[in-house]
C-alpha cells in the first residue's frame, strides 16, 4: 500500500510494512561480542560507543562490575549478559590505573554468555517504511557513524510544563527543557532519525548582558553541574537512557574554547572549575587591570579577538576584511560598501585593496585564509569572541581540567558522540588530546572554505600518516556553496551554480581528509539564515537542497523546524503539536528510510551536466541523485543534459525513489521529469521487492 503526499512540485513515497528486528552482536559497553573469548583483557580497550536496542535487551546495562576479592569497583562501565550462565574470573589489566579499585593481583568478574535466541538480521522492507525505523546492526566503535542527525535547541524545542505559546525570542529563555524532550523522542524517532544532537546543558552564565543570556547553552560557568533551566543531572542521564531504548544515539554539544561572559575576576571566581584569571587569556592586555581588560560590553577590544581584524586575527588589525564589493548597477557605475553580508543590487566582485588573495573562495577572511594578509595564528587561537572568557590551554591546570572533565563527563552520562564548538580557535595538538580523552568520537565546528585546513581537524598533518586530531568535521566549506547554489545566497563562485558545488564535492573527495564519511553536512543551523527564508519559501528549492544534505556522502544533519518549514532562525517548536502528518515530517521520514539503504561508504561520483542549475550524482551503482534550483512555479520540470544514466540491469527499470516522476528520455538524449523537485533513481526490481 502506498501513500503519497504533494511537497511542491515533489512526491513522497512511502509504504507500510513491517520490518525484523537487527541482531545483537555485541556487548558494547564490555566491548565483548558473542563467540569471542571473554577473558581476552585486550576487548577491554575497545572504545564504547553505540548500542542497540536489541543489545540493551541482550546486555545489562548499568550495573558496575565489582573485584570479587576486595570489592572495589573495577571498570565501571562493563556489564554482562543477561543470559549468562558461568561466570569466569582473569587478572586486571596491567595498565590498573585506568580501572580504579583494580590492583594486579586481584580479579576481574565477567561473564560468559549464553547462546541466546536471537532475531534474523534486520533485512529493510521498504523505502520509506513509515511505521518502522530502520535499526542499526553497526558494531559499536569510534569508526562508525550515524546515520542521519537531527539537531535541536534545548532551549526551543519542548516544555515540559505544557505550555504551548510560541517563543521566538533569540535572547532569552523561552523553557524548553530535558523533560520535555524525553516527552517528544517519539516524533524525532518516527521520522527516522538515529542521532539526536542536543545543544549544552551546562550551568549557564545566570543574569543578562547586551548580547542576552545563556539560553543557548553556550556560556558555562560550571561544568560540573546541569542548569536549572533545561533540567537536572537525572534529566539528562534519563534522556540518554531513553534514546538508547530507541537504539537511538545521543550527540553532545560542548565548548572547550570558552566559558561564559566575563566583566571582572569577581565573575572569574563564580566559574568552576576556572576560578582564577590566569586560566583565561590576555593578548594585549599590557598596562591594563584584568577587570579594565574585560570591562566592556561592546565595542570590542579590549578583550582581543579571535575574529576578523578587530585585534589582526585573519586579517591586518584595522582593514575590512572583505574581499568582494558591489558594484552598482546605475547610470553614474557607483561603487557600494564591500559590507558581504549586506543586500547587493549590483554585482559583486572582488576588491583588489582588500587583504584577500585573489580568487578567494571565501566572502571575506575566514580561518584558515593564511592569504589573507596579516592573518596571525597566535590572535587567532588567543583571542576571545566578544566577552566570552577565552581559555588558555597552554596552563597546565587548564589543560589536565578540560581533557579529565571530558573524560567524566563522557562516562557520567553515557554519551555516544559529541560534537565541539568553535573547534578552529584550538590549537590541533590540544585538539588531538580532547578526542583521545573523549573516547567517543568528536565532531568539530570549523568555519572555513579552505579544504586542506579542514582536513587538518581530522589529522596534523593532514592525510592519512598524519596524527588524528578529531573524527569527524561540520561540512562548512560545501554548506556555503550548497545554500547559495541551490537558493542564491551569494557566495564567490557559487550563486546559482550547482556546478561549481559539484566541483567542490569532487574536490573534497581529494582532499586529504582521513574520512569524509565524518564530515557533518547541513544547509542551515543555529547560528545562519533558516534555509526556508533564504529559498524564499520555494518548495522546489528547499526539497532539492534538503535532498543533497540527506544524500551526500557524510552525516547528514537536520537543524529541528525544518519539518515545519520554520524561517526563524530559532523558533519554539512546540506550538506546531509535534504534527507528524505535515508533509515535511513525511518528507523526511521518506528520505531517511532512504538513506538508511546506502553505506556510509558508498562511492560518491558527480555527473557532468551543461546546465550550471543542476547536480547530477551516484551513490555506489545503483542510486542516482537528480537535483536543481528551479522554482517550483517551473511547470517544464527539469532536464538534464550533458550527462548519460547507465542502463539498468537487464530486466530492470529505473524509478524515483521519492515516487514523484517518471523518467523519459527526450529527442535530445536529455534526461528528463515532469518536476521540479528532487529526483533519487534507484533500479525497479530492488523497490518492487521492498513494496510488496
């Protein structure tokens, strides 16, 4: 039975059917799989990570193991089958300072497990199930990803309280909180996201400044304590207990670069655990008291800062940054502001008096921009975004402080997957330290366009005998190509041209990433344009962006709203009633069905098209992405010449996958669809099987 449902110019398709639960194979939090020897200590390092739902079944989860000679507790985060039937005794690992309570001469406890029953593999039974999410037979292990993410705010996304009148204040508390997301894992989970990545839920700077408050989570002043605001220490630990049911993982955000705002040491001596004003930087603070440094609450500097050319951080201290003007489009041939995040009713070109290099990909100096003159490094990383308290990681207390809080933090709450806040304003070899410390694999926000300097956040020096730095990266250098090519934001060389995204893919595939599978991609997030607004509300084009986001190769990550068409960048959700019959719920319920098809390592190839609106490319052999940046008010639908399909396999037939047009062939040798909307051909056969 099929269900369809209009998106613009696009069709969902989506049948229902049951599907078989996935295996367990493997006791993840012990790292010990069924068939292997238990009493092997080498499992013993293997990384934790995620666990299914079926794992969970098989293992107990959350009883710590005890040394049955002395009864210290020894590794604490092993557990044993439930269905254990002996129980067998080694020594300790030789490296017993990482087990507290294990000493050399005493014993371990584990346990042997049974042979269980368990269900058939899981075996997919349709695209886009919608009674059903796909269950993950992942091994866990820090070389693995999720699926597909969706992001959300604290903050905005679920009270707990009932209370449904909307907020859409950017600066202040509107009472979304740990609770109530708990209450509404549901509606994530039916639109079949495995990664719910949650904003921090720290102890938050408490009061007001010009910039607002700690809402967001982004200005800790205690990291050992959850604020009040999003919930308790329990909330949270109930929240990743309750994904983990779902075979659903938990992704954390979290700053290491900085604490909260900071005016004077009296503030200083508030934070926990860095409590004194040596902890922080101050570049340039000279003759100057700390309080006198930090005293300003715009107008920066003082304190130096880490961006643009306010203290010479990516450029020259004083210079506009900018590399491209507008050029007005009169009669007198005028020359506006090079301001690039203005309105240009010209043209915009590059500014040969800026400090750029020319042909910059970037709008203006970004980290990572070297060309740029007087780009300095040490400003870069010493510097602070506006009053937020920079932390200074060559202090020794500082240093040992952040990487054992992670450390503790990771194992007090049992997460899976962190992702790290301003990532580029660290030095590489602290980073590298964070992510050996974390043990779960970190996720880095790094604003760049520069694809080597990207790489590098992956390893130093970049490329596969370099030293890993951290696992995976936010896909900033495509995302700024992606928005303004599929809804015209413009970015140099990529306004309306799919083709040079194109490009960028193809270029990223060379770059000398360690794995570009770990690279989080996105069209829009907490801190841009909702990608709504800047498409101007065109179903056509969000559909078809939204579509590269869910099938490019990397983690797909999908900012909450976005199902229901929200253009604040960050707007209450629950005003909307957590609505799972709205045709972008569906949508992406169709598409992570779809995705959950495809390996994280499928080969990615980009077809050559004539038409600079238009991105044609494969995932392995067998599924091929058609998108565009028409409107959808296009009523031609979409063509697509200067590229071949490869025939189907004999006896097969290539379909959308989406269900929303029929492939033909024009006079041309084009390939051609009655819409505007995106196109995924997969092969006849393979859809008819998972229809039935």
């Amino acid at each position: 039975m099929v269900a369809r449902s209009l998106i613009g110019a696009a069709f969902v398709c989506a049948s229902w059917g049951g599907a078989s639960a996935g295996a367990a194979v493997c006791n993840a939090r012990s790292g010990v799989c069924h068939g292997e020897d238990p009493t092997d200590s080498s499992l013993l390092q293997r990384p934790r990570s995620f666990v299914s739902a079926l794992q969970r079944d098989v293992c107990e989860v959350g009883a710590n193991v005890q040394c049955p000679e002395s009864g210290n507790w020894c590794m604490g985060d092993q557990c044993c089958p439930r269905h254990s039937t002996t129980v067998k005794t080694f020594p300790c690992p030789s490296a017993s300072s990482e087990f507290a309570g294990c000493e050399s001469n005493e014993k371990i406890t584990d346990c042997t497990a049974a042979a269980p029953t368990t269900p058939a593999p899981y075996v997919s039974t349709s695209f886009g199930s919608r009674d059903t999410v796909p269950t993950s037979t992942r091994l866990g292990s820090r070389d693995t990803v999720p699926n597909s993410v969706y992001f959300l705010t604290v903050d905005r996304f679920a009270r707990s309280n009932g209370n449904d009148t909307e907020c859409d204040n950017d600066n202040t508390w509107c009472g979304g909180d740990l609770r109530g997301l708990i209450n509404h894992l549901d509606y994530i989970q039916e639109m079949g996201f495995e990664a719910v990545w949650i904003t921090p839920v720290l102890k938050q700077f408490d009061g007001e400044t010009p910039s607002g408050t700690g809402c967001m989570g982004y200005w800790a002043y205690d990291l050992y304590e959850i604020d009040e605001h999003f919930g308790t220490k329990q909330d949270m630990k109930d929240l990743v207990q309750e994904l983990h049911k779902r075979d659903m993982v938990i992704i954390y955000d979290f700053v290491a670069n900085h604490m909260g705002p900071i005016h004077n040491k009296e503030m200083v001596a508030q934070m926990r655990p860095f409590n004194e004003t040596k902890y922080f930087n101050q570049l340039f603070i000279g003759n100057m008291t700390f309080d006198e440094y930090t005293n300003q609450s715009s107008n920066w500097p003082p304190p130096a800062q880490a961006m643009w050319s306010q203290s010479g951080a990516q450029c020259t201290q004083g210079r506009d940054c900018s590399c491209y003007k507008c050029v007005q489009n009169d009669d007198l041939g005028t020359v506006g502001g090079s301001n690039p995040w203005g309105a240009c009713d010209g043209e915009m070109v590059f500014n040969d008096e800026s400090p750029c290099p020319k042909g910059a990909y970037s709008k203006y100096c970004m980290p990572g921009d070297y060309g740029c003159e007087g780009y300095n490094v040490t400003i870069t990383q010493g510097g602070w975004f506006y009053d937020l308290g920079d932390l200074n990681q060559t202090d020794p207390f500082v240093r040992k402080a952040q990487l054992d809080w992670i450390k503790w933090f990771v194992t007090e709450y049992d997460i899976d997957y962190l992702r790290l806040d301003t990532a580029a304003f660290m030095t590489f070899d602290f980073l590298s330290e964070l992510q050996e410390s974390a043990n779960v694999s970190i996720m880095g926000e790094v604003t760049t366009t520069n694809l080597t300097y990207h790489a590098n956040f992956q390893s130093n020096p970049p490329g596969p005998d370099g030293r890993e730095v951290l696992d995976g990266v936010l896909n900033f250098p495509l995302y700024y190509s992606a928005i303004a090519g599929f809804c015209g934001e413009w970015w140099p060389y990529s306004q309306w041209n799919l083709t040079f995204l194109g490009e960028r893919m193809e270029a990223q595939l060379e770059a000398p990433y360690r794995s570009v599978e770990r690279l989080g991609n996105f069209i829009d997030n907490h801190d841009v344009t909702r990608l709504s607004k800047v498409c101007n509300q065109d179903s056509s084009r969000i559909t078809n962006a939204l579509t590269w986001v869910m099938m490019a190769k990397g983690t797909p990550i999908i900012y909450y709203g976005t199902e229901s068409n929200f253009s604040e960048v960050r707007t209450s959700l629950w005003q909307t009633g957590y609505d799972t019959k709205s045709e972008g719920f569906l949508f992406f319920k169709t598409m992570n069905a779809i995705r959950a098809q495809i390996p994280a390592t499928a080969d990615l190839k980009v077809l050559s098209t004539e038409d600079s609106g238009t991105l044609v490319f494969s995932r392995g052999s067998k599924v091929f992405v058609f998108l565009n940046n028409l409107a959808a008010s296009n009523s031609d639908g979409s063509t697509y010449c200067g590229m071949a399909l490869p025939d189907p396999e004999e006896g097969m037939e290539w379909v959308d996958a989406l269900g929303g047009s029929e492939l033909s062939t024009g006079s041309t040798g084009c390939v051609e669809f009655a819409t505007t909307g995106p196109v995924v051909l997969v092969q006849k056969p393979v859809l008819a099987i998972l229809q039935k």
